[in-house]
C-alpha cells in the first residue's frame, strides 16, 4: 500500500525531474543555435565528425553525402555535406527539412552500414 506520503513524495521527485529535463533540453538547444550561428554567420564550418549522414541520399547538385550536424533540433534538415563543411558555397545544393522527408541515417540498423561518409575509417576512431 502506497500512503499519501510516499505519493506526495514521487510527485516531488517528478517535478524536480523534469526540471532538470527542461534546464538540459534548454542548454542543449542554446547550444546548438550559437554553433548554427558562427556556422552560419562566421563560416565556422563543421567536420566529418561533427556531423550524421544519410546512408545512400546525396546532393542532386554535387553528390557529396547528406548530413545534419550532432545536436541539431528536430526541426532541422538534411543538407548537402559539402556545404555544411564549406566547400558548396554557391547556390543549389540539396536541403531536406526533417519534417518533410525521410532520409535514411547511416545510424539506422536497416542502412546495415551503408553511408555517404568519406573516409570512413578516418572518422571511426574520432568521438561521437
Ligand atoms: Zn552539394
């Protein structure tokens, strides 16, 4: 038998949970968008190890891979890899928000392993 303490008490233990949860989720969040920004207004541009790419689906302009840098929101996009790493700096390379297509991971098991990275076994050993 749960009494009205030990209810009282979860409840507590909840709310200071989920303040933590939130606290995070904001700095995760703030995080990124200032990474964003000097990519996006300091062309501070990302490498292979910042970034996830897609298994088969490249760039309709320059066929590198599609990627998204690690730690983006949900509401982010597939983009052409070249551009996040600043060698696709005109116009016209592929960008796919999330919300609107799906695109296969190389993180998903049914890619079994395929992916647009280059060099592959340069980027195992870094962090993830
Ligand atoms: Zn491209």
């Amino acid at each position: 038998m749960i009494t009205k303490e030990q209810f009282q008490q979860a409840i507590e233990q909840r709310d200071a949970a989920e303040k933590v949860i939130n606290e995070y989720t904001k700095q995760s969040r703030d995080a990124f968008a200032a990474r964003w920004e000097r990519f996006d207004k300091h062309n501070e541009y990302f490498t292979d190890s910042d970034l996830i790419y897609s298994a088969t689906s490249r760039c309709k302009k320059c066929e590198a891979g599609l990627a998204y840098p690690k730690g983006c929101d949900p509401w982010h996009q597939w983009t052409c890899s070249g551009v996040l790493k600043g060698i696709g700096t005109d116009k016209g390379h592929t960008a796919l928000p999330f919300s609107m297509y799906e695109v296969l991971s190389e993180q998903q098991p049914s890619a079994n392993g395929e992916t647009t990275r280059p060099n592959r076994e340069l980027d195992s050993k870094s962090s993830v």
